[in-house]
C-alpha cells in the first residue's frame, strides 16, 4: 500500500476514529469491571480473595446481615470510627453499586482450610506450660484491664487502681471483636480478621498456642 493512497488515507481515518472511540468511552466513565475495581480500590485491605485482612472478610457467608444498599453506602460513604474510608471521589454511583452486588458472589475457587491445616498453624511459646500459676504482678486481678491499640496493633494490660501499664505487647493484626476470659481471669483470647486465635497469658506475660482456625 503506497503512503497517501486512497486506502492508506482510509485506513488512517478508521484508525483516528477508533481512537476518538475510546476517548469518548472513556470521558463518558464506563463503568470498570467489580473485579477490576476491588483489586484497585479494595485488595489491599480485604485481601485478594476477600477473606480479610486489615478489614472484614467479604463473602456472602460474612455479609448476610448487612443488605446491598447498606454496602453501597459504607462503600461511597466510608465507616466512622474505621479505617474504611469512603470512595464517592473515585468511584461513580454506578461502580459502586456494581462493586457492592459483587461483593455478594462467591469467591471462585472457594477458600478451604480443613482441621489438618489448623492444628498445623499452631504455634506455642516454649516453656510456657511451666510457667505458675499465679500472677507475677501484685495488682488486684479483680480490677486489671486491657487497652486495645488499634493504630499500631499492640495491647497494654493495665492496673485499674494505679492506671500503670503492667505489660505491653504486640497483638496480631486488625483484632476484630472484644477479648474473651478464661474462667479463672488468668488467659485472654483474641480473634483477628485475618482468622488467627490467639491465647495470652496475663498472669505471666507470653503468648501462649495461636492458630488459624479460618
């Protein structure tokens, strides 16, 4: 084909159309595919598989008590008290409304992890089996509480009458609900959104077996 032919000025003209096409696609804001969008605005904090991390797992099964709507609107609008912020500035009304009905879809391949994977996440402390069992400290047991430190993930025990830190330590990340007690008040359990539990020992300080129930 020769340069300034009649099919070469042809072929020249199709070409700059179908870039004035995509252009004009693209001002128009056509939509993005939901998957697209939740691995750009979305993986980084729930995970690529939307079982969790730094926020919620995002599966039919963990949302069934929250309703589409209800998505959309944490999606545009954020969370209070959260670190879910809001995405109406980079998102229109209809990626977001997409991007929640996604949400909803069962993740493929289904996630498993089966007992044989839990017992094998297990870890423990060595020696802590031998540790007393009493407490170390001479606060009243009745009256030590924790603070949980959500901006850089650690937890202070602290005794309630003195308002002094008895032991500090690093938690796993993004602890999701409230710490539960042993009968006995000597160890605390905390679950976390990236599916770990795990067991510490508040008389004496380590952390005793953790493991990824899922």
């Amino acid at each position: 084909m020769k340069p300034g032919g009649p099919w070469w000025q042809f072929a020249l003209a199709a070409g700059m159309l179908a870039i004035a096409a995509d252009m004009a696609r693209a001002q128009a804001g056509v939509p993005a595919e939901p998957a697209a969008l939740y691995s750009e605005h979305c993986v980084a904090c729930h995970g690529e598989q939307r079982l969790g991390g730094m926020g919620p797992a995002l599966l039919p099964e963990s949302l069934q008590r929250v309703k589409p709507a209800e998505a959309g609107a944490v999606i545009g609008k954020g969370r209070a008290a959260t670190q879910m912020p809001g995405f109406a500035d980079k998102l229109s009304a209809e990626q977001i409304a997409a991007l929640s009905k996604w949400i909803y879809t069962p993740v493929t391949p289904a996630p498993t992890w089966n007992e044989a994977q839990i017992r094998a996440s297990r870890t423990e402390v060595d020696g802590a089996a031998a540790l007393p069992a009493r407490p170390v400290w001479k606060a009243d047991p009745m009256n030590v509480f924790l603070v949980v430190e959500g901006g850089d993930h650690h937890v202070s025990v602290v005794d309630g009458d003195r308002f002094e830190v008895i032991h500090r330590f690093a938690s796993r990340f993004a602890l999701h609900g409230g710490p539960k007690f042993s009968p006995d008040g000597r160890f605390v359990y905390f679950g976390s959104r990236d599916g770990w539990i795990t067991k510490y020992d508040l008389w004496n300080g380590p952390w005793w077996p953790r493991c990824a129930p899922g």
